[in-house]
C-alpha cells in the first residue's frame, strides 16, 4: 500500500532540532514513529521555485496563513482569498492543501480549508482563547497516525483536528509552561469540527431532536399503514424512480396516516413535497445536503435527519445541527448499494460515546443482532430488510418492539 506523504511549510522554528513529528501524538493513537518518519517531511525556506518542486512529491500540503503570505508574498485577507491561493498551490502540483486559516479573525471560528482541485471544505471549530504554543507538528502527526490506521484522508483530518481541538481545551500549565493535553483517540462532541463546502459565517440553527425508537424504512403507503396499524410510532418513506403524480400521492396518504395515528413520518429526500404536505420530517442522503435547502426546511419546523457513514460525513451533518444522526452500515446489508464497509458494533459505541445527537443505528441489522444494538445506547433503530424479508413480518415488528420498548 502506498504511504501518504504530508509536506508542512513551517517558518517558526529553522533550526534541526526543530520537530517534524510530534511522539506523543502517535503514543495517542497507538501508532509507532518508526511507521511514520518518513512520511512527513518539512520546508522551512522562503524559495518559491524550490518550494514549487516540491510539490508533486506531497499528498499533502499543510501551512497556516502566515506562512503562505510569506511564502507567495500576497496578503490574504479573505475566505476568497485563501481559496483561490489553494488553486494556486494545486496548479503548480499539489496534490491536495490544508490551510489553517485561525489567523483569519473575522468571525466566531477558527477555520481550516481544504482542497484537492475535485471537491473542497473549510472545517470550523469555535475559537479558543489565545494560546502560545507549537501545534503544527501535533496536526500533521495526529493526520499522519489516521492515514497509518488506514482512514481516508478526509476522515484523518476531521479525527486530527478533534485531537487538537480538545488538547487545546484543555490545555494545562506546568511550571509556568502551557501544555497541550494528550489523551487517547478523541471522542467528545464538543470538538468535534463544523464541515461545509462553505465558510462559516454565523451559527447554524439547531433542529428539534427527535428519538426514532424503531424506525423502519419502507416505500409505501401501504407499508405505512401496516407498520402503524401494528403499533410503529416513527417510519421513514423512502421511494426512489418514481413519477411525480404517484409519489405525490404516496407522501399525501402516508402524510394522513401518520396524523391518524399520532406517529411521526420521515420523507427521504423529497424534502420540498415534505414540507408543502405536513410531514413531521425531512431524511437527507450525504449528497442532499449540497442541493436541499436547510434554512427552509428548519423555518418550516419539520425535523431533519442524515445519513452519515464515516467521520467526514459525520461533520458534515454535524454542521446543520440535526435531529439525529443515522450511522452505518453496521452490518453487511444488501438493501441499498454501498461503497462503505461495515462499521461494526465497536464503532457505533464509538459514535455512541462522540454524539450528543440522538443515533440511529442503519444496515443490516437483524433481530437477533438487536441485543448488543441496544447495549449501545442508541436512540432508533433502522430496520428494511429484517421486516421485508421476515417470514412473518407482523410477528418480527411485535418481536423488535417489544425489545425496544423494555428499554424505556
């Protein structure tokens, strides 16, 4: 398997004793030096066209705002700013950039944006008090140690930046010296970063919370009418390919139903149709929440649930602050065409432990799998193919109600 290789541009200390990677960073993630050393690899010249052969070598090219001033001898004062040197630094080679923009502070938050020239993110945090200490090493470590661990770069830079985040939190002093704290793999929602394709200018609104209990997901009216019938509380409609004439009259019957029985439905993906019949909520796909309108969604009151599959996903939703979070798959599932292995139940608990949201567990997931769901904490538990497939449908959603229900 090919090694990543990371390049920092670092200009505040020259000298050879200077480190380029940070050791008890990867202590924290179990990673040993020896696996890493020759992964990141640091500039520290002023040389443009050096700098510029550099490129092509590097996955990577991680640099603050002031270096790159510096470097490119421009001032960069705007979001716009910074992007646009991003595409520069792509053009000559790059193959990807991390900007740390924290010297921007024009607003609430400190900021990184990345970008690869096919797709890019800035990634927010709220902005800490000033601290006076070397953090670039502990980044590019913390990512180098992900990367090691075999997460995709977009997730190693979500990871890196909650392991920043929360030790420069919870930052100490040590005979007058501040220290940054290093822990274990980081899993506290509080640091957990704001990811969009955009800057983050504002806060974003917080959707009511809603706790699913047991949430099939089906792709009809009928299908609605039974599981409510049957004492379901929460359902998620879910059709795709349909024409418009018959999935309008699929959301309004559904949308009856519900009201009927004093249950709450969720409408995959067509969230304008969700909204102009009255359902209770609105279920975004990763690629929804590029195209659907959040701020019109969350003025018309209706709940916003998303799918979420690994950590850049994970920020991505977190960023729109919804009433849950659906993570998975957790098991092999063959219900819906997947590109993501299963997660596990050790990385539900994970998620179980990072999210203050409300979880719903999502894939594969079986009644005789529902004991150690449960044992995790979760707030819903998606189900398809476990009733669809179940020789006795009726009977498997009595079963998976009554175990969740003794929970309460």
């Amino acid at each position: 398997m090919k090694q990543t290789k990371l390049l920092i541009i670092d200009y505040s200390d020259s000298s050879a004793n200077s480190n380029t990677i940070d050791v008890e960073t990867l202590k924290s993630f179990n990673v040993q030096s020896s696996t890493i050393i020759k992964t990141i690899t640091k500039y520290t010249e002023s040389n443009l066209a050096d700098f510029i052969k550099l490129l092509p070598f590097a996955d990577l090219l991680i640099c603050n705002l002031l270096e790159l001033e510096r470097l490119l001898k421009v001032r960069l004062n705007t979001h716009q700013e910074i992007t646009q040197a991003a595409q520069n630094l792509l053009k000559w080679g790059a193959k990807s950039v991390l900007i740390k923009a924290s010297q921007l502070k024009k607003d609430f938050f400190c900021q990184d944006y990345w970008s690869n020239q096919e797709e890019s993110f800035w990634l927010a945090t709220p902005r800490l008090p000033e601290q006076s200490m070397g953090k670039k090493a502990i980044l590019s470590s913390a990512i180098a140690a992900c990367l090691a661990r075999h997460y995709a770069l977009k997730d190693a830079i979500v990871i890196a930046r909650m392991y920043v985040q929360r030790g420069l939190r919870k930052a100490y002093r040590e005979n007058q010296t501040l220290k940054f704290f290093h822990s274990t793999w980081p899993e506290e929602h509080v640091d957990l970063p704001y990811l969009s394709t955009k800057p983050f200018l504002k806060w974003s609104s917080i959707f009511k919370s809603c706790r699913t209990g047991l949430y099939p997901i089906v792709d009809s009216s009928l299908c609605v009418e039974k599981l409510f019938t049957l004492g379901v509380k929460c359902i998620q409609l879910r059709i795709k390919n349909a024409d418009k004439l018959f999935l309008e009259k699929e959301i309004k019957r559904s949308v009856f139903l519900a009201k009927k029985y004093q249950a709450t439905l969720f409408i995959n993906d067509y969230w304008k149709l969700a909204i102009h019949y009255g359902a209770s909520g609105i279920h975004l796909g990763q690629e929804d929440l590029v195209t659907a309108d959040i701020d019109e969604i969350y003025q018309s009151g209706l709940y916003l649930g998303v799918s979420t599959h690994c950590y850049y996903e994970v920020a991505r939703a977190h960023a729109n602050n919804p009433s849950y979070m659906a993570c998975g798959p957790i098991y092999f599932t063959n219900s819906k065409e997947m590109s993501f292995q299963p997660q596990g139940i050790e990385q539900l608990e994970c998620w179980r432990r990072t999210l203050s949201y409300p979880l719903v567990a999502i894939g594969g997931i079986k009644l005789e799998c529902l004991p150690e769901i449960l044992k995790a904490k979760v707030d819903g538990v998606a189900v398809i193919s476990a009733i669809t497939q179940a020789e006795d449908p009726s009977a498997a959603i009595k079963e998976f109600l009554r175990q969740i229900n003794n929970l309460k």
